[in-house]
C-alpha cells in the first residue's frame, strides 16, 4: 500500500510546498487546512501531475473535528505538523492576550491534537515519522515576539519529550526549526495585513528563505532510512546568523 502523509496547514506556504514534495516522494498526500478552497486546489494540482492527494478542511484547534479525521484515514506513515502563525508584535507589557491564546491554540494545542490522535496509525504502519514544525524563535526571545516565542518553545518541548516517551517504538520525532522564512502570508498575518510593516521584516535582506528551501529539509529528514532520526534540524538564511543578528543591504 501506498504511504500516506498527512500535512496540515497545507494550504499555502511551507505546508503547501512540502505537500509538494511529498507527493513527488511518492506518498498520497492529505493536505489538511481551514481554507477548504486552497487544499482541495493543491490537491487537483497534484493529481493532475499524477500524484495521489486528497484534501480535507480542519481546524487543529478543534479536538472534535481532529478526532473524526484522524478516524477517516486508512493509515498514515507521516504527520507533519506544520499549521501555526504569528499574531501581533507587541510588547508583553501590552500585548493582546487574544493574540498569545490564539498562537497557543494553534501552535501547541493543534500538534498534541493530531499527534495524540494519530499516533495510533503511526504506531500500527511500523515505521512512522512525526515531524513538528517550531522555529529558532522556540531557542532564542526578542522583543515583541513573546507570544509567538512562548508558542514556539512549547512546541519544540513537544518534540523533545514525544521522542522521550516513543524511545523504543517504531516512531521517530522530527524537528525542523527555520529561521527567516519569506513564507507566503505569515508577515501579512502577523501585521494584521498592513503590507509595509510586513515587507519591512524582509527588507534588505539578501535571500531569505522560501517555503521551498524549508520544504526540501523536511522531505529530506522524512526520507531518510527508518533507523535515522534527525532530531533537531535549525535551517536560516545565510545572511541571518543569529535571531537578533541580519544582515541588511542598504
């Protein structure tokens, strides 16, 4: 039987381009997303290319629906957690505490949703990965990203303890921390859609990363043969050497 992966946040960005991927790698691919018009596109673009995908609409947030996809797959060989976000850039002094709710929600909360929910399959396929998508603000803080920071260190906390608990088992815990990524959308979101705040995080700065320069690492790490675990895999940009430390062209 063919591999499955199930990708979630599939319907742009990084998930959209390592559903890609994954599907050139010979797995069917279900894409899962809030927006139901993006992923059931992105599926039609990769059948149309003679790959198998399907799509579904979920929210991670919301353990009911997670439940009941979970029960809808036949198998699955690899769960990438990618779905997450930014909201805001404020001080924590006055910072929304929607915002961080929000972030925490989706960052932390979504991965335990469909981690617990399909470790069963994971386990039953014999060789499963679980892939977490955090980031290097999960390792270092700056100013005004305290929430996206808090979300983010849960998120590798998830990643560090899962691969304690599965030490033994026929599942590997993957993962992959990128530093300053062009993604589509995730400034935009973060700034609440004002786009000179959002181009001003990436200006100047010679080649930030793409959706598919992150895309490659995790196809790469997913690929490796069953007894090679990558557990922490930090990817940046050549010009930012440290969260705090980019550099900028004039």
């Amino acid at each position: 039987m063919t591999r499955t992966a199930v990708v979630t946040g599939a319907s742009s960005g990084i998930g959209a381009a390592t559903a890609r991927r994954l599907a050139a790698a010979g797995y069917l691919v279900v894409l899962a997303a809030r927006r139901e018009d993006r992923v059931k596109e992105l599926a039609a673009e990769l059948r149309d290319a003679g790959h198998e995908a399907r799509a579904h609409a979920l929210d991670v947030t919301d353990r009911a629906a997670v439940d009941a996809f979970a029960a809808s797959l036949e198998r699955c060989d690899v769960l990438v957690n990618n779905a997450g976000g930014a909201l805001g850039a404020d001080p924590v002094e006055s910072a929304d505490p929607a915002d961080w709710r929000a972030m925490f929600e989706v960052n932390v909360m979504g991965v335990l949703h469909l981690t617990q929910a399909l470790l069963p399959a994971l386990r039953a396929c014999g060789d499963g990965t679980v892939v977490v998508l955090s980031s290097t603000a999960g390792f270092t803080a700056y100013e005004g990203g305290g929430g996206y920071v808090a979300a983010k260190h849960g998120a590798h906390a998830i990643a560090a303890t899962l691969r304690l608990e599965l030490c033994g088992e026929p599942i590997r815990v993957v993962e992959i921390a990128p530093g300053m990524v062009r993604s589509e959308g995730f400034a935009l979101t973060r700034f609440g859609g004002d786009e000179e705040k959002a181009a001003a995080v990436y200006a100047g700065v010679p080649g930030p990363l793409t959706s598919d320069d992150v895309a490659d690492t995790i196809a790469w790490a997913v690929t490796r043969p069953p007894h090679v675990n990558v557990d922490l895999l930090v990817v940046r940009p050549r010009a930012q050497a440290a969260q705090h430390k980019v550099h900028r062209e004039a």
